[in-house]
C-alpha cells in the first residue's frame, strides 16, 4: 500500500495537546552521519542537546507559551517527573524541538512542541503539517545530505501520532516484537524479516536537481513503513509512505 502525504509551507491551525501512552512512543534517536549520503541510525526520538537554556527556564517557557491555548499540556509540562528535553537541531533558527515526557500516572504521556525564541508555541505530535509550518517560519535552508537526514529523522520522531508503539528504524533488528511468539507469530516474524531484508537502512539523503530525496523506515505498530521524503533545499516537504508489512506480532499498545 502506497500512500502520499502532502505538506503546504503555511499551515493556520491551531496546535492541540496530544498526552500520549508511552507505551507507544518510547526511544531515543542517533546523530546523521555527515556524509554524502547521509545516514542516521534509531531508535527515534531526536538527539538531546547539552547547549541553550536549562532546562527549568525552557520548562517555565514553555508552560506558560501553552497556557492560553492548551492548558492541559502545560500542566503537564510543569508536573513533577515530567522532563523537557531539547533536541539538536541547529538547522532550525529561532526555534527548538522539545521532548515533553511524563511517566507519572498509569502509561505516562509524551508530546514534541516547537519553542520559539519569543515564546511561541506549537505542538507537532501527531501534525505533519504544524512542523512543516515550523520549517517555513524558521526560513530553513537544506543545503547537504547530513542536514536533509536530520531534517527527516525529526519529523518522523516529532510528528509521531503516538496512538500505538512507532518508531524510526534502521534495521528489523530494531522492530519491536511481542516477548512471546507462538508458532504463528514465529512465522509471521520470520517472514516479514524475509520480505525486508536488504530494504530497512538507517536514513539516507540523496541529492536531487531542487534538494534531496530521503529514505526513512518506520515502524508504527504492526506495519513498517517506507518513507520517500522529497525535501527541497528552502524545505517544502512531501512524504510518500509504503506500507511494506503490515501484519507484524506486536504488543498491544495502551
């Protein structure tokens, strides 16, 4: 199944909370490796950086940029175990992409937003078209294939509707299978494997006429998914995805 997924550069909607089972969204993502084709390794979730704002006055920020419009997600921003954590993405002017996760409660919630550097906010989980929006208000500019990469890998990770597990990978060693597999499930594994194998690699970038085409896998519950990203070097963005598999033995995500 092959579907095509469309991003205008201005998107005027207003951004909603999404409090995310971490059952479904758990992980972290590597560093691109700069090189002509770009490559980058998961599990996803962005890199965190060590540079900017400590954490307490991004959390301040960022709870208050919320408020008006989702108060809710700012709350939770500002609960006790909730962490925020930027993510490393020195590509994006004046802005920055932060991890909120909450383990408190039953499942815990997650959620990406994007900071501005005067307070604006926006909410990307589950919105391709908000983080699109987010790389026109920046004025972001692709000029190399590490960059591309990086630019896709934090879309995917970000823009995660987190309604079941989903994750970048690099490999079908990453995807994440039931502990316990029956003779059926065994099979439906090793066949998917099959189907796969010599296909899912970390991310790559390949320079076009007008920017890059990238190549991102992803996991999103029982399917994996190919993803051909068409990103232009002033950032228009235009996601294909391929549903490869779709019948994997997963956990049941809460």
């Amino acid at each position: 199944m092959r579907r095509t997924i469309h991003h205008g550069a201005a998107v005027g909607a207003a951004a909603l909370c999404a409090l995310l089972a971490l059952g479904a969204c758990d992980g972290g993502s590597a560093t691109p490796t700069p090189t002509a084709t770009a490559a980058t390794t998961a599990p996803p979730g962005g890199t965190p950086t060590t540079d900017g704002p400590q954490e307490d006055d991004v959390t301040t920020r960022l709870a208050e940029a919320l408020r008006a419009e989702d108060p809710a997600l700012a709350d939770l921003v500002t609960s006790d175990g909730t962490t925020v954590t930027p993510l490393d993405t020195p590509w994006l002017t004046g802005w920055q992409v932060l991890d909120v996760l909450a383990r408190g409660g039953s499942h815990g919630s997650r959620a990406y937003v994007a900071l501005s550097d005067d307070d604006r906010a926006v909410v990307l989980a589950g919105s391709p078209d908000a983080f699109v929006d987010l790389l026109a208000q920046a004025d972001v500019r692709v000029e190399d294939a590490a960059t591309a990469a990086a630019v896709v890998d934090t879309y995917l990770d970000a823009t995660r509707s987190f309604t079941q597990w989903s994750q970048r990978i690099a490999s079908f060693d990453d995807v994440r299978l039931r502990p316990r597999l029956d003779a059926d499930a065994q099979a439906a594994a090793d066949a998917a494997r099959a189907a796969l194998d010599g296909q899912v690699a970390p991310t790559t970038a390949t320079p076009t006429a007008d920017g890059f085409d990238v190549v991102a896998w992803v996991q999103d519950g029982a399917t994996v998914a190919r993803h051909t990203v068409r990103l232009t070097g002033d950032g228009e963005l235009e996601d294909s995805v391929q549903d490869v598999v779709t019948d994997l033995p997963v956990p049941i995500s809460r």
